[in-house]
C-alpha cells in the first residue's frame, strides 16, 4: 500500500510501499555512518550469483521493517497519533515506546557482518583469537546482534547512535533489549522477535520482488487489516483474528517454501559456505579484522569499521590472494573460485539427500551419518591424494520449518501460561480468547508443524571430485 507522506519534510520513498515518512530522529539516525554502512550490505550474501536481481541491501530493508513496524502498532491501535509520534517532545509511556519499536526496527540489523550470515558464522565459530583484554566488551559473543547492542550503546558522540537517541530522550537499553526480544513488554517482543513479526513482513515481500522468485508473496493486506491484541495475564499480548487462520498458515508456508528455495538453493548456497570458510581461515591467520578490532573501532569512531562491508570482503579478499599474505592453500583456492564464480563440486551420494525429517533424533543421526562419510571421504584423499584435495561440509545452521510444534513449545517453555510466550502466533476469537496457532485441530500448520526440511550439501574441488569418483565413492 502506497502510504502518503502526510505533509511530512522528510519521506523516503521505497519501492514496495511507496512514500515511508520518517521523523526527526530516524532521518538523523539514517544518515548516520553506522546505517549508511548498510548500504554496502547485500541482503542475500552470495544469492546474487544465481538471482541476479538480488543487488538489494540491509539498508532498505531497515526502513521496511520500521515501516511495517509502524503499520502493525497502528493496526493493534497500540500507538499514538502522527503529530504525536513526530514530537520530539511526546515523552508519554505510549508514545516512547511507539517510537522505540520503530528505532528498533529501523536499527535491527546495523551490526550486521559484510555478506550478512555467511560471515558471521565464521566469526562465531572462530571467537576470541586470545589477544583481547577480557573487559566487559570482550565477552560478547560473535553475533551481528550483539555488535548491534553495542553500537547502540557505545556510541556517545557526534554522529553516533547512543548520541542521536539521547539527544531525543530515547532509552538506548530498552530499544537494545526490544531487538533482542528480551524487553519488559510482550506485545514489543513479539512484534520485533517471533513467528509473525516486522522483520519478516518485509523480508519476505522484498526478496521475493527483487529474486524474481514468487514465493515469500503473502496476503500482506489482510494479515495487517486483521492483528488483534488480547490479555495475557498482566501483559498484552498480539495474534490475529480467526478469520485470518488461513492467511498466516500462507504466510507460514511462503517463509518456508522461500527459506527452501532462495537461502538454501543448492546453486548459491555454495559460495556462502565458500565465504564462511575463507573467513575462517583468514581470521586464524589474522588476516581479517578480529570481532574485539570491530568493537574498539566502533567505541573510538575508527573510520575503517564504515568501511567493514561487502566491498571490504571482496577487496581484501583479493588484496590476500593478490600479495601471497595467507598460508593455507585451500582458502586460496577457495578465495580464486568466490573471487570469479566458481562453484565447487556437488558430490552426489545417498547419505547427502535432502530428506523430510520428523524429529530431532532422525537429524542428529543423520548429521552423524554425513560426518562419518565424510571423514572416510577424507582419509581416501589422505592416502590417495596429492595433497591438493579438500572437502567443504554444509550442515544447515537452521532448521527449515514452518514454525515450532505444540509438543515443542510446551517443553521449550518454561511458563505455565502459553499465550505470554514470544515466538508462536496466537489466534484470537471473536471473545478475546488466545489459543496457539499449532495447537488447533482446525489448523493444517499444527499438523506439518512437526517436518523439518533438511538439507545438507557436501562440496569438493576438481582434484577431490576426479579422486573420491575414481574410487566409486560418489555417483
């Protein structure tokens, strides 16, 4: 829906909803370097080299998120008027908070790693390299919500984030807190951080628009026309009218159909793994910025972490391989083929199937299964091999689903009350009455909720390939 800027100075214009008015502060926070760097920032890592289209960035899809956040406050009519929201002087509970959903919204990805998940699943698995003081700021894990956090908090000076909210009287803790799901209001943790969020109403629309691929298209219309609150003990909780059961099942079943064939396409999921190991290599060798370097840069306005993105992977990437600096011949090889496109081998074999699991018994046995082929693949090519050979493992780091089952929730939740927990979506009745989505007889998501599609993919190099092939080893 194309939304008019209602008189406002200040609008972006975006290319699902048209005109998005922004306020004072969001503008200033939007043209701060921390969120211009995500500009720089592909949305899909790696996608692009199948999708072409796929050139979208975090930064645009930030603003769509605060845009959808602001639609779904004004649907559950838990905000405040337009004037009041873009008063810097509206200090209510009420409008606060309005307007911290909205920041958090606007600042949920601003710590986000260059090509997003693939690099920041090397900076989890490497951790701390052991050079950096064990200060308060050392401690955190290698995550892109963290770094985010303390960006968010770190950053008490001209241009910077924590400067900009205090200057407004924002709460720099309470928007952190609403980003990580963790805030003292259940309705705002919900709306940030669960099953039905701002967050994946955007995502889902915009790479569908911009992959050229259909899934992840939902009835987005009606799902907003029909968000509900309801009571949940001392706390307000959302979910959705029951005249809406079938339009979140879609949604739930887009995300899951999108997440099967755009994150996890077997075309360009490759050269994220590809990415996730050359990081790995060159932050064992110290060759890229450490994630101590990247906060102590951040808390001192060092220049060089705008500069940390996409563009900062490639160029160094090539700068490495360039001038000799690394010692492992497999990241080399591996840096040439990201560097030029080209892919690995796929090696085709009945343990590596992408299967439909029903438990998390059957995966971790069949993670089991992968490893031990694996790990004969690799003494083969020890004892057989030049030595040139490598293997690569893609073992999802998330489960596809469509959302957790009854069975599931009930034992991850430590709560009596259901309907206070975060991430399931409730349906609403015409009496204000919750119940959990999955645990309705009715509700065909309650009944595939259970099936994970799995799918792991092992990739090879030539040598490797020609070898384990020769062997009779693969297909």
């Amino acid at each position: 829906m194309n939304t008019p800027a209602k008189n406002s100075d200040r609008a972006i214009f975006d290319v699902l909803y048209g005109f998005i008015p922004i306020t004072e502060w969001e503008e200033k926070i939007i043209n701060s370097p921390f969120y211009q760097r995500l500009r720089w920032i592909r949305q899909l890592g790696f996608s692009t080299y199948i999708f072409p289209g796929a050139e979208h960035n975090r930064f645009s899809h930030a603003i769509g998120v605060m845009h959808s956040m602001g639609q779904m406050i004004n649907a559950l009519g838990i905000g405040v008027s337009y004037q009041e929201l873009h008063d810097p002087k509206s200090t209510s509970e009420k409008a606060l908070l309005h307007k911290s959903l909205r920041i958090a919204a606007l600042l949920h990805d601003v710590g986000t790693f260059p090509f997003s998940h693939a690099v920041e699943y090397a900076y989890l698995r490497h951790g701390n390299d052991g050079r950096a003081n064990r200060d308060k700021q050392k401690k955190l894990p290698n995550s892109h919500e963290h770094l985010g956090s303390f960006i968010i908090k770190n950053t008490l000076y001209e241009g910077g984030i924590t400067q900009i909210l205090s200057d407004y009287g924002l709460d720099v803790q309470l928007i952190s807190d609403i980003i990580k799901g963790e805030s003292p209001y259940l309705i705002a943790n919900q709306l940030m951080h669960s099953d039905l969020d701002a967050d994946r109403m955007d995502y889902l629309m915009r790479d569908s628009h911009y992959t050229g691929i259909k899934y992840g298209q939902f009835d987005r219309e009606f799902v907003l026309s029909n968000l509900v609150t309801y009571e949940a003990g001392h706390q307000i909780g959302y979910g959705v009218k029951e005249s809406a059961t079938t339009a979140v099942e879609d949604f739930l079943i887009s995300r899951y159909s999108w997440y099967s064939q755009v994150i996890r396409n077997p075309g360009s999921a490759k050269f994220d793994v590809m990415a996730t190991a050359i990081t790995e290599s060159f932050l064992d060798q110290n060759l890229f910025y450490q994630f101590h370097d990247l906060l102590e840069m951040v808390e001192k306005k060092d220049e060089r972490f705008f500069g940390w993105n996409d563009i900062y992977f490639m160029s160094r990437s090539q700068q490495i391989r360039l001038e000799k600096l690394s010692r492992d011949e497999q990241a080399n090889e591996l840096t040439e083929m990201l560097i030029y496109r080209i892919p690995p081998k796929t090696l085709k074999h009945e343990d590596f199937e992408p299967q439909i699991l029903r438990s998390e018994t059957e995966k971790t046995k069949l993670v089991h299964k992968i490893e031990k082929t694996v790990e004969n693949f690799k003494k083969v090519l020890e004892k057989k091999g030049d030595g040139s050979e490598w293997i690569l493992v893609d073992i999802p780091e998330k489960d596809v689903i469509f959302t957790k089952g009854y069975d599931e929730v009930i034992r991850n939740e430590k709560k009596q009350n259901l309907y206070q927990t975060r991430d399931p979506i409730k349906i609403v009745s015409k009496e204000g009455n919750p119940s959990l989505l999955v645990e309705r007889s009715n509700s065909i998501i309650s009944h595939i909720s259970q099936f994970v599609n799995f799918i792991p993919a092992v990739y090879a190099n030539d040598s490797a390939h020609a070898l384990l092939k020769k062997e009779g080893l693969i297909q």
